[in-house]
C-alpha cells in the first residue's frame, strides 16, 4: 500500500517515497523504521486490545469529516474539515485555527507529500490557501500571510508565492492575465486609481486604433498597396505607396504607432502588475489595522474590503464589445 501522504504516528512527519516504512503486523499502522525501533514497537499497541485497525480508522475519519463539513456563512457552500477559506467565495472559515496556527508557527511546517508530484494516497487531499508559507509569516510591514490571504480571498495560493518571493528575493512573476486585460485586470484587483488612469489610456488607444483600421480596411488605395505587399510586388507596391496622400501615410503610420504603443503597454502592466498589487495589499491592510478600533475584528474587515469586483469587471467589458462596434455606426 502507498502510505505517502500520511504520517508516522510517533514523529507526526508525512512520509515521502524513498522513506523506510514498517507496517505493524497487528493493526497496519505505518511507521518510520527507526521510529518504531525507538519506540520499542507500535504506537497504537495500546489499542490493540479493543480490536483496533488502521486502515478501518482513516475511512471513518475521512468520512465523519466529509459528512460534517463546514458551512460557509457567507455562500452557504459546504466545505471539509480542514479547509481554512471557502473553496467557492473564499471567505475566512476558521478565525480561531488561524490564531491557532500563529501560536504555532514556530513550528516547522512540512508539505505533505514533498517533492513529488504524482502518486500518494488518493484518500488524501489537501489544499494549502497559503501555498506552504506559514500564517504568521511577515510578507512587509509586520503584515502575516494569514493577512494577505483574508484580504486577496480569490487565488491565494499564487498570491502569497508571489508575495513572498517579492519580500525575500525582490523577484516577481509575469502576470499573464493583466496583460491580456490591462487596466480592467487592475480595476478587478480594486486597484481603482493606478486602473482607472491605465483603462483610461487604453480606452483611448484602442478607439483610435479601431477608428484607424476601420478608415484602413474601408479605403481601396490601401487594398491594393497590402495585396501588393503579401504579393512581394516591390515595383506595384512602390507604385501604390507612392499614390498615397500625405493624410493617407499620416493614417498608415499613425496605426502602426498605435499599435506597438499598445503591446508595449500591455507587456510592462504583465511585467508590474504583482508587484503593484504586493504594494497596494501591503498600504491597504496597514491602512485597516492602523485604523481598527477592534482588532479582534481586523479579519473580517479585511475580507470585507479585500477580493475583487467582479461586477465592475464584466461592466468594462460589455463597454469594450460596445466600443468596437462604434466605428461602424457612425460610418
């Protein structure tokens, strides 16, 4: 049987492939070998008197926990035990576990199943909200893990790495995402003054750039100077340039400017945009702590605040579909 993903009940460690494990002959239970040998046998030899048997025992726990589960009071949604954020809106589940684990990070905390990345027992899932670093972990400012986590909400796992590697190595990590949706990504990010200024110089851009390929793509003289183009006609392609007006080039190269100012600005908000969010999560929940009256109440005021905007993000892109079909109305 595959015990990875488990833990030796002497040493409270996961077992990882490659570790030496003995089965005790009574009840199954794993162990390390040397932990076995050093506690002078099975550490549930206790209960073997009472039938016990430890496979029978990891069903009942998985399914008592399943059967269980917890709430969330903010979606209703129903989720394991152990969970710490709702898998579905991501609101806090556990305010007491996470003190309980702030008390408790000085302990070292070991994923469960190592370095490895297939196998394991399949019976075993476990999410880390926190990506592995520790709730009490200071991410800038005196401000934990546990923190960013409560106000980022939606996708923290990928968050707090990245928070990290900012804190300790001053490296961040290219946001594909923000890239492809710019100023609204931002915006959706509640970043409002940085997205609001960003999506406004886009809006602008890209209605010019549409007005732009719109006068293009309806003007004959530039038909027959692209055909000649993809043709590799120079002499016809020389001939229909040079039949171009002086507000016709001013058109073609005014496009084209347009057009690389665009995905330049798209490649520096991917390459920013992390480490603009570190910055602003980082002022934001100073901003809240500094100001909480009750700070047992801090948590739930950095939820409420924190997340995303959803709604405002679908509004800018209903705006976007209306924008490109604007040049043909007033064609």
């Amino acid at each position: 049987m595959d015990y990875i993903g488990n833990k030796c009940p002497v040493c409270d460690k996961y077992f990882h492939i490659g570790d030496d494990i003995v089965v005790c002959p009574e009840c199954g239970t794993p162990h390390h070998r040397e932990c076995y040998q050093n506690n002078g046998g099975c550490a549930n030899a206790d209960r073997h008197k009472d039938g016990f048997d430890y496979q029978e025992d990891i069903k009942q726990s998985i399914n008592h926990n399943e059967s269980k589960g917890i709430e969330c009071k903010k979606c209703g949604t129903k989720n394991s035990e152990d969970a710490f954020f709702c898998t579905k809106c991501g609101n806090s589940l556990h305010e007491d576990r996470a003190n309980t684990n702030t008390q408790n990070a000085q302990a070292p905390k070991e994923q469960p199943f190592g370095n490895t990345q297939f196998g394991g027992n399949p019976n075993v899932m476990i999410f880390d909200p926190l990506a592995g670093v520790s709730p009490s972990a200071d991410l800038g400012d005196q401000i934990t893990a546990g923190e960013y986590a409560k106000y980022v909400k939606q996708n923290t796992p990928y968050f707090i790495t990245v928070f990290n590697n900012i804190k300790k190595f001053s490296k961040s990590r290219f946001n594909f995402c923000a890239m492809f949706f710019g100023g609204g990504y931002l915006l959706f990010r509640k970043m409002y003054k940085v997205g609001a200024i960003i999506t406004a110089i886009q809006t602008a851009l890209t209605i010019i750039y549409l007005y732009l390929n719109y006068y293009i793509a309806s003007n004959n003289a530039y038909d027959k100077l692209f055909e000649a183009s993809s043709q590799n006609d120079y002499n016809a392609f020389l001939l229909y340039y040079s039949e171009l007006s002086d507000k016709d080039l001013y058109f073609i190269l005014l496009f084209m400017m347009i057009a690389f100012i665009t995905l330049v600005l798209d490649i520096v908000i991917g390459a920013c945009a992390n480490r603009m969010y570190y910055n602003h999560c980082r002022k934001e929940i100073a901003k809240i702590k500094s100001e909480a009256i009750e700070p047992a109440k801090v948590g739930e005021t950095l939820s409420k605040k924190g997340g995303v905007n959803a709604p405002l993000a679908l509004s800018l892109w209903f705006t976007y579909i209306v924008i490109s079909y604007l040049p043909q109305f007033f064609s």
